[in-house]
C-alpha cells in the first residue's frame, strides 16, 4: 500500500440529508455506511475521522469496526465550516493520504487505484447525482486531468474521493468546500472509479446509491 492513512470527512451539519442523522450514518443493506467504508480500509495503518454533528454516534460506530481509529472532533459545527473541520484533521499528517467523503460508498478497487495514483488525484465518474461538483476535464496536454471544478453539468463529477497531501488543504483561502481548496493546485490528476454518493429516499429512513 504506497499510501498509511485515510481522512473521512464526517463533519458536515448533513441539515439537506432529511433523516435526522449524518448521512455516514445512514442504514445501506442494514448497517451504517460508515462502517461499510470501513470494510476496506484494513491495509492502511492510521484512519483519522473527522467529527462534528452526532460526534458521539459516529465515534461509537467506527470504533466497533477499528478500535484504533483517530478522532478529529469540530466542537462548533454550526460555525465551522466543512474545510475549517477537515484541517483540523490534517494538522498532523507529514505526508500524501486518502481523502473520502462521508456519504461516498467506496470499493476496495477505487481504493487501491486512487493509493497508487499520483499525487494530487481525485475520483470521478460520469454524472449521475442530481446536484454534482463537476469537473471539467483538460485536452492535448491536459488531457486525463481535471481542469477545473463547476456547479454546471458536466460529463463527469467529483464522488469525494481523492488522493492529497496536507498542503493541499492547509493554508487555503477562505472557502467552505474542499474542492475549493483543491482548485488551486489545478490541473490535478482524474482518476475514473467506482463510487458512489449516498442520496435518501424520500419519505424514507433507508438510502440507495445514486445512479
């Protein structure tokens, strides 16, 4: 494994998800996704989650599948942003790791592919999600890269998946989101994966994969 640590982002208020809960939380085929996440992650050495709303309710979860798991707790959720949460959990770190977003349900296989790439890397795959973060994709010497990020529809989109170093999140400028962070390493390397963002059902309290 050319990467040791993983970064989860739980840290969000989760206030659109519509279920009362974190969507890290949210039952997929009768367990939290969270700790499906966890199914593949046993080769790295360090997993760093980042906490914020239900704090105590996620710690509890992950603990039950890596009792070593490190916590970063955001004590004002409501005030501090996403970005603000997730520096907190790279304060530490000296070197690349492997950035997923909370709702993102990964595979084993999107793991290793995104461990073996280069440095800057995010995850994408063609748009399916109903509000994406697309990526707009570079040709001639740009061509595999991403080129900048848009609210626009686009072919592919971000699924919350990356490969970072921690300069590629400390001492941003003042945004809210990570890919906002990340433009200004642009262009960084797309890497096609099989993710998927976790989206609820309405007017229920199980979720299903987006696309």
């Amino acid at each position: 494994m050319s990467v040791r640590t993983v970064l989860i982002s739980c840290a969000g208020t989760n206030s659109r998800f519509g279920l009362n809960m974190p969507r890290c939380l949210a039952p997929v085929e009768g367990r939290p996704l969270i700790q499906w996440q966890f199914d593949h992650l046993q080769d790295f050495e360090d997993v760093i989650v980042v906490v914020g709303c239900q704090a105590s309710e996620i710690m509890r979860t992950v603990l039950e599948k890596r009792p070593d798991a490190v916590f970063a707790v955001n004590h004002d959720p409501q005030k501090a942003n996403l970005l603000e949460a997730m520096a907190m959990g790279v304060n530490f770190l000296r070197e690349p790791f492997i950035y997923i977003d909370g709702n993102t349900l990964v595979s084993s296989t999107a793991i290793q592919t995104m461990a073996d790439a280069p440095c800057p890397s995010i995850g994408i795959r063609r748009t399916y999600s109903g509000n994406p973060v697309a990526v707009m994709l570079g040709t001639g010497n740009h061509e595999g890269e991403v080129i900048g990020f848009t609210l626009e529809p686009q072919e592919y989109e971000w699924i919350g998946l990356a490969k970072l170093d921690p300069q590629h999140i400390k001492g941003a400028p003042e945004v809210e989101c990570v890919y906002q962070a990340i433009e200004r390493f642009l262009p960084i390397t797309a890497v096609e994966v099989d993710s998927a963002e976790v989206q609820p059902i309405p007017q229920s309290e199980h979720i299903r994969l987006a696309g």
